[in-house]
C-alpha cells in the first residue's frame, strides 16, 4: 500500500512526459513479472527508497478546450480529495496563466503538501523567468525540465519527504473486500445487500490510513472487512459520469484490498473503463472477483451465461483465470456466492505452497517440457521457492534467467494455477540466477 500523488495542470505543460520519466525508471527495474499490461496514466514509482503511486490526471482530459477549464477543476477537486500529495504543474514558456491561477487559487485552500513545479526550464536564462510563478501564492516551487530528467531529484527529495509514513497494515487476517466498478453498476446495492442492517457491524477498526476505514462485518457466516475508504462513503460535488472519478476512487480502493470486487453492468457489459479498472487491481496484484450485475435485466437464452463469460475473458487475456459470477442485486441472486468467491480468492492470495512441494511438482513437469533452447544456450531451472510476500510470487532458480522468454513463464505460471489453485489471483514469476 502505498501514498497517491497527482499531477495536476493545464494541457501541454508537460505533465505526461514528468509521468513517464517517473514510472519508466521504475518498471525497468521491477516489471519483469510476466504478464503486465500497462496503464499511461497511473503507475507507481519510488525515490529514496518510499514508494508511491503515481496518477497522471490530465490523462483523462477530453473533449474541446472550453471543457478544459470546468473538467480541470474537477480534477484538481479530486486529486485535493484522494490524493496525499499533489504536483502542480506550470510551463515557464507560456508564463502564468488564467487557468493556472484558477488551479492555484483551489490549491491555496489545501492542507495538504502541493509542490509548484515549473517545467521546461530547460537553461538558466528560464529560471530566472520562473519567478513569476511566485504570484500564484503557492510559495516556493522547483524548476525542472521533464524532458531531461534536470531538478527532478530536488522536487521528489521534497515531495517523498512530505509523504505520511506508511502506517502499518492492520494485524488481523481477515479479507479486506474493496467494491469497484463504474458509477451505476449497483456497487452500493450490493454493499447494502452485504451488510444488511446495523446490527451485522461488529466494529470499526482505525483504518490503515488517516482517511480510510476498514469496517468488520460478519455475515452470511463469514468475516471480513469492507475497505470503505472516504471515496466510497462521501458523495462529493463532482459529477459521477467522469472516467477519471471512478478511477480515482477505485486507486484509493484497490490499493487498500486484498480483492476487488468489480462489479459491472450485464447490460453494458466490460468496456474500457471497466477495464481500466481492472488492470488497476492487476497491476496492484490484488485478488480479484468479476460480478456481472443486473442479470434480470438481461433475456437469456441457452447460452447467454457461457457467451458472456468468454466474452469478458476474452478481455482480461492473458489473465483469465478469474472467478466471474452472474448476479442480481435487485433479486438478491447469488450474493451469497458473491461472497463465498470472494473469500475463496483472498485464501488463494494468502496460500502458501512447501519449497518441497513445489519442487516435487514442479521440476518433472519442467524435465519433460523445459525452456526452449535461446542462441543456441540451454537453460537449467533447478530450483523453485515461494517468496514470503503477500501474495504469490515465485522464484525460479536457473544457470541462464535471462534466456527464459515470456511464454515459458506463462507456461510455469499455468502449471501453478493448474496445480495448486490461485484462481483470482496475479501471480509474479522471477528467474533467478544460480
Ligand atoms: P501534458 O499535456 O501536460 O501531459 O504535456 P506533455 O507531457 O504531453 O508535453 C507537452 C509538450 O511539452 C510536449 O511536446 C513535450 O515534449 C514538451 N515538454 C515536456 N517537458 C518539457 C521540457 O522539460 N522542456 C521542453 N522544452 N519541452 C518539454
Ligand atoms: P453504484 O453507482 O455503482 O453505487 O450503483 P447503485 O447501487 O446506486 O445502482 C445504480 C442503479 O442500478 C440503481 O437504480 C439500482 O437500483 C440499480 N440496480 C442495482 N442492482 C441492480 C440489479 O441487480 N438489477 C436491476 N435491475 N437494477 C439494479
């Protein structure tokens, strides 16, 4: 779990290219997981040794420029809500701007960290025409130029320093269940389904954040708690029908789970936001359960249930192997089994396979069908361990890890899922050198 920073500004002042300055540096080092799919506008990133998660918001800006200026400051009333640090960003070419003003003035009233940062100050002649942005009444601010990487080490020194330590994760091992999907897919009816009436609230636990809460419910024989974080309970000001709302909301979310509950619309079936969405919990590597809501709505026929499930796969490929159940809210329609598959993917999250076992299994499997040959070299794997992580990652001892191509991993990561169960649930595979 980490912080959230976001990157407010106007378009075209360079936010995007500081984005991807930021979490490339990163995925070079970490990413070598098979299987990831990549999302431009949000990603996670580290300085000095923090880690946080990174949310490009001007990504989602569309449409003509006189929607800019409303749809900026819906944004920057977001990225003040959910975010734990904001980057303001400025362009030192065109100067200080009305719109800048106006995202400065909404800033002003924040009591979070925001840090000004005045890019494309590619030479010292534009630093000293930054000064100007001393009139936005945010204070000191850091010149950098995006493009190259120069005065980026002071901004994140200053920005990574301001960050809250991350508190420590809560001790008890129940699941932490996070409802996500787009506005309208009956998230908060089935949130009212699962929790029912008062009395099912055993306690409220201080959440693991300042503004998230963890909320102990008990039902339908099971106990878990609900990731109730300050975007789910507040309705705020902001209009719903915005991608970038429920992609906010869900980061909060997802990055306090340990599985998602994505629930879509039968009727509208997994669109691009709804993928989104998805790949946020992927990347996060948390558990993750598909519910197709509003089943009543849809006219079935033999194979309605069987065509949509390969449809939705489809999708998510190359990670498929994810529970997808069909329910209606409305008819409270296997809500039960909602939750007993939810419960299902957090102990697969949670399991842990015997070093003796996995070799046992694993290595005659490798024998008969080992790594293809690469320029000529033979790799010998000789020896597989799980990681003592939260959730499943896998290491895989070879004289030659570097000639182990992605579709030998996606081999072994079949086997795994076909021999020991991880339904739901991402699974990292490393070669590691012996
Ligand atoms: P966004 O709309 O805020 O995400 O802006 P982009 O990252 O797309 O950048 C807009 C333009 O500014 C692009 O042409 C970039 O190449 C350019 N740009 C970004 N950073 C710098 C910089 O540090 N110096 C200069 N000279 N140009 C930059
Ligand atoms: P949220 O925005 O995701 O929290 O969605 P809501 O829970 O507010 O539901 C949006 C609308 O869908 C409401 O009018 C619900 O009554 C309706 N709805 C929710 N679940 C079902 C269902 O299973 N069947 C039908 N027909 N409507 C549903």
């Amino acid at each position: 779990m980490s912080n959230i920073v976001a990157i407010v500004g106007r378009p075209n002042v360079g936010k995007s290219t500081f984005f991807n300055r930021l979490i490339q540096r990163r995925e070079a080092i970490v990413d070598s997981a098979s299987g990831v799919t990549r999302d431009r506008h949000y990603g996670k990133s580290d300085w000095n040794g923090k880690e946080f998660s990174l949310i490009d918001t001007g990504g989602y800006v569309l449409g003509s420029d006189d929607a800019f200026e409303a749809e900026i400051d819906k944004q920057v009333e977001l990225a003040i809500e959910e975010a734990d640090a904001i980057i303001f960003m400025v362009d030192v070419d065109s100067g200080v701007t009305p719109m800048d003003e106006d995202v400065a003035k909404l800033l002003r009233r924040v009591d979070k960290p925001v840090f000004l940062a005045v890019n494309k100050v590619d030479n010292s002649a534009r630093a000293a025409d930054a000064v100007e942005f001393y009139s936005l009444g945010l204070g000191e601010y850091y010149t950098i130029a995006g493009i190259n990487g120069s005065g980026t080490g002071d901004l994140l020194d200053a920005l990574v320093e301001a960050l809250p330590d991350e508190t420590e994760e809560v001790e008890e091992n129940l699941p932490r269940f996070a409802v996500v999907g787009r506005p309208n897919a009956g998230k908060s009816s089935f949130i009212n389904a699962l929790i029912g009436e008062e009395r099912y609230i055993v306690t409220d636990i201080a959440g693991t954040t300042r503004d998230s809460i963890d909320t102990k419910y008990n039902r339908f024989g099971f106990e878990f708690n609900l990731v109730d974080t300050a975007g789910i309970r507040r309705k705020t000001k902001v209009k719903e029908d915005l991608e970038f709302y429920s992609v906010m909301r869900s980061v909060r979310a997802i990055e306090h789970s340990d599985v998602c509950i994505l629930i879509l619309d039968a009727t509208r079936g997994f669109d691009g936001q709804v993928q989104n969405i998805f790949w946020l919990a992927q990347r996060n590597r948390k558990g993750i359960v598909i519910l197709v809501n509003k089943w009543d709505l849809v006219s079935k026929e033999t194979n309605t249930m069987k065509k949509m499930e390969a449809d939705i796969k489809k999708e998510i490929e190359p990670f498929t192997d994810v529970p997808i159940v069909f329910i209606s809210v409305l008819n409270k329609q296997r809500i039960f089994k909602a939750i007993e598959t939810a419960v299902q993917v957090f102990e697969n999250r949670s399991k842990r396979i015997k070093t003796r076992e996995l070799n046992d299994t694993l290595l005659p499997i490798i024998e008969n069908t080992p790594p293809p040959a690469y320029k000529g070299k033979y790799v010998k794997i000789k020896f597989i361990t799980q990681l003592p992580t939260p959730q499943p990652q896998f290491a895989f001892f070879c004289n030659l890890p570097q000639y182990v191509r992605d579709p030998y991993k996606r081999f072994l990561e079949n086997k795994l899922r076909d021999k020991f169960g991880f339904t739901g649930v991402p699974i990292s595979i490393y070669m590691r050198k012996k």
